[in-house]
C-alpha cells in the first residue's frame, strides 16, 4: 500500500506539475499579450507625440504666415489710405478746374456777345459813316 500511496502522490505531484506549467505557459502568455500590447501603445504614443508635434509646427507656420499677412493687410491699407487722400484731393483740384472752366465759359460767352453788340455797333457806323460821306 506504500506504492500505492507513493503512486498515487506521484500522479498527484505529477498533475500539480503539469498545472502549474500550464499556469505558467498562461502567464507566459498573459505575459507576451501584455507586451504586445505595451508595445503597441507605445507605438499609439509615439505616433500621437508625432502628430501632436507636427500639428505644433503646423501652427506655428501659420501664426507666422498670418503675421506676414497682417503685415501685408498694414501696408495695403496705407497705400489704399495714401491713394484715397490722392483721389480726394484730384477731385478736389478737378472741382476747382471746372469751375474756372465754366466762369471762363461764361467769360468767353460774355465776351462773344460784346464782340457782337460791337461788330453791329462798328458796321452801324459804318454804314452811317458811308450814308453821311455819300451826301455830301
């Protein structure tokens, strides 16, 4: 009965065994899952770190090129601000130059009308001047 016994405390030892490689080829497992899985999200990481830098860039790169716009937007709007005042004043100085022009119109008209009054006036004289030599 002491084999027996022996035996069957080997079997037990020997299932206790297997169980326990069994468990540890699981955690082994388990283990190697885990790792896989740290590794991958390591890699998430990295990639995130990756974009959140370039996306970090990326803002950067616009921030200056807004600023370069903005300096731009400056500068236009000055020279729109130059070339309204410009307008203004032609057509302040277009105003004043026809104005001149019409009273130089009005000048001229009224001097057309006098050269006329004294054109009629003149051959008026005239022809009492030839009336007045011819009588006598």
């Amino acid at each position: 009965m002491a084999t027996h016994t022996q035996g069957s405390m080997l079997d037990i030892l020997k299932k206790k065994m297997r169980q326990a490689k069994e468990e540890m080829e699981n955690a082994r497992d388990s283990a190697e899952e885990a790792e896989k899985r740290h590794a991958l999200e390591i890699k998430r990481r990295e990639d995130a770190e990756a974009e959140v830098a370039a996306l970090n860039r990326r803002i950067q790169l616009l921030e200056e090129d807004l600023e370069r716009t903005e300096e731009r937007l400056k500068s236009a709007t000055s020279k729109l601000e130059e070339a309204c005042a410009a307008a203004d004043e032609s057509e302040r100085a277009r105003k004043s130059l026809e104005n001149r022009s019409n009273i130089e119109d009005d000048r001229i008209t009224h001097l057309e009308e006098q050269l006329s009054q004294a054109r009629a006036l003149a051959e008026e004289a005239d022809r009492k001047y030839e009336e007045v030599y011819n009588d006598c």
